[in-house]
C-alpha cells in the first residue's frame, strides 16, 4: 500500500503544475458537440449501473485546429434511483479519467463524470495545453441534461492539483445554476486568477496574461477546500510554487470566496481544531458552512505526505466530501 501511497502523490505532484487560470471568452474557438457515443463496454442505455460508459465532444483550438474529439468517461451509481445528482471529477496534471472514477467511487449516489484533459492537463495558464476547457465543461454539462435518470440541476466538481485550479476557474467563468458544489484539492487560486481584489479571466487562452476582470459567475454554491501547510508544489501560505505559479494564501482564498458569496465578516484567524481521530486538522467555517476550508497541519501535495490522521486518514477526508455535496 505505501508503494501505492507514493506513485499516487507523484502522480499528484506533477498535477499542480497547473495552477492558475482557465479558459475564457471562448470568441475565436469555434466548437462543435458531437453525439453521445457508447463505450465498447455499456448497452445502449445511459442508465447503465455497473460499466463505465463515455461520449466525446468535438473543439478545435489553436493546436488542433481541424477539430479534435476529446473523451468523457462516466458510471452510473447501483442504487437503482432515478434521479441521481452529478459528481464531475477533474484529474491532477498527467493524470487520466480512470484514476478519477477509481479514487471517487466512495461516492456512491452519484453518477461520475471523468472528463480527460487535452495532454493530460488542464490550460490555467502556464501548461502546454490551450484546450478551451471552460467551454468543454459547459458542453459536457449540456449533454447530461440530455441523459436519464439524472438531477443535472444538481452538479458538483471536485478536482485536486491540476484539476483544483480548474475547479477555481470555474468558480470564477462558468454560468451555470446546475453547478451547485465546489471542492478543490491542494490548489488553491492563485496570482493569475485573484490579485488587487478582484476575480481574473484571459481574453484569450492562448496567453498567459490575465486581463479581464470579472465577478464569480455565480454565489448561489458551496464550497469546500483542502491544502497541507507543508505543500511544496502550492505553497499553503502563500507565494511562487509548481512551475513558477505565485499562490494565494489558502486560508486568504477561502476569505475570498466567502466575501464573494456575501460574507461581511472579518477573516478567521482561529479556526476549529477537529476531534481526535484529526490531529493537526483545522476548519475555517464562512456563512454556516457554505465556504469551509481544512488546513492540514504538517501535509504535503496530498493526502498521504507527511501527515496522519490514523491508518485511515485518506477515508476520513472522503467521509468530509461525501457529506459535504450530499447535504
């Protein structure tokens, strides 16, 4: 299991090098959806409860300008319910679909949603992808309003790394009521995406310059965020990281969220100290719960790295996101 434990956080550590901002006004990106296409694994229902379908969507960008269909792998809950909400899940940098509907099948009243980034990425703002990625969740979105027996109007996305930066990105650009839950995992925003007080975009995701301000698309969500203070790859207190990314402190980011979502408050400088089984685990709390973040004391890029909570800690953090966008 340690063997396990360690390629895991490798994996995890090369994904937040991709911390900063996403795709945005899409104006020179024309994209095309194309039809729900099954998997070589399913019947031809959506409503399927033990395989793991998918259906692609076509974009062109500046890298694949002729067009490019790019994979969405999802699975059906076994609960035999017929409105079941979504749970989006976005891979860490070089990571892929499967590791996501593998590491998140704790959540077993959702149907899962593993989008697979262009090059194993996500384009935030330094990564050799230009994907126009805010456009492919909208257009995935889409396509499961036309699925069965799903509560689109129920979605959360949950990422880590990479996949975290993403999540913040689409905090900040998607319009979008489905898009109720936020968690982000050891990412939290950075310089690119919130500096001067304000929420950032690009006019064109070619570039890395960030240069429309902009409100958060919508306050109507929750979020829910965990970082290590030992983090070497998105420096929990602040400053340069992964590839040069400059990191907002975390526990400023989820202020920032909160004022966002109409918290007058001041910032919490005393969190709560969780009950043993979470040694060194500290929740900071806006709007009852509506914006909650976890410092883990002494942890690394993930959950395993330098830091236990017990022989199960990984578990006690998936107990916290299943309540979380369960309730």
């Amino acid at each position: 299991m340690k063997n396990v434990f360690l390629i895991s956080f490798f994996i995890l550590l090369n994904s937040c090098s991709s911390k900063g901002e996403e795709p945005v006004l899409e104006t020179e990106s024309p994209v095309e959806e194309v039809p729900f296409i099954e998997s070589d694994s399913t019947t031809d229902s959506q409503s399927s409860s033990s395989s793991v379908e998918s259906f692609k969507i076509k974009q062109s960008w500046s890298q694949k300008p002729d067009g490019y269909e790019r994979n969405v792998f999802y699975k059906y809950p076994e609960n035999g319910n017929d409105n079941n909400p979504v749970a989006i899940v976005l891979h860490g940098a070089g990571g892929t679909p499967q590791i996501e509907l593998d590491e998140n099948n704790y959540l077993i009243n959702h149907i899962l949603v593993a989008p697979e980034g262009y090059d194993r990425g996500w384009n935030i703002a330094k990564e050799d992808t230009k994907a126009p990625d805010l456009d492919f969740i909208k257009k995935i979105i889409l396509h499961l309003k036309t699925f069965e027996k799903i509560d689109t109007d129920n979605i959360s996305i949950i990422g880590h790394s990479n996949g975290a930066a993403l999540v913040n990105q689409l905090l900040i650009e998607l319009e979008s009521e489905s898009f109720k839950k936020a968690v982000y995992k050891f990412c939290q925003l950075n310089a690119f995406q919130y500096r001067e007080g304000s929420f950032w975009a690009r006019s064109n995701i070619d570039s890395e310059v960030h240069d429309l301000e902009v409100l958060p698309a919508s306050n109507n969500r929750k979020i829910l965020s965990f970082a290590g203070t030992e983090d070497e790859a998105c420096i929990y207190y602040g400053g340069e990281g992964v590839n040069k990314y400059n990191f907002v402190n975390a526990e400023l980011a989820a202020f920032v969220w909160a004022k966002a979502f109409g918290y007058e408050g001041v910032q919490i400088e005393n969190p709560i100290e969780e009950a043993a089984p979470l040694e060194n685990f500290y929740r900071f709390s806006y709007l009852d719960g509506k914006v909650i973040h976890y410092k883990l004391q002494g942890a690394g890029h993930g959950w395993e790295q330098d830091y236990k909570w017990n022989d199960d800690g990984k578990r006690l953090g998936e107990t916290i996101i299943k309540n979380f966008i369960e309730n």
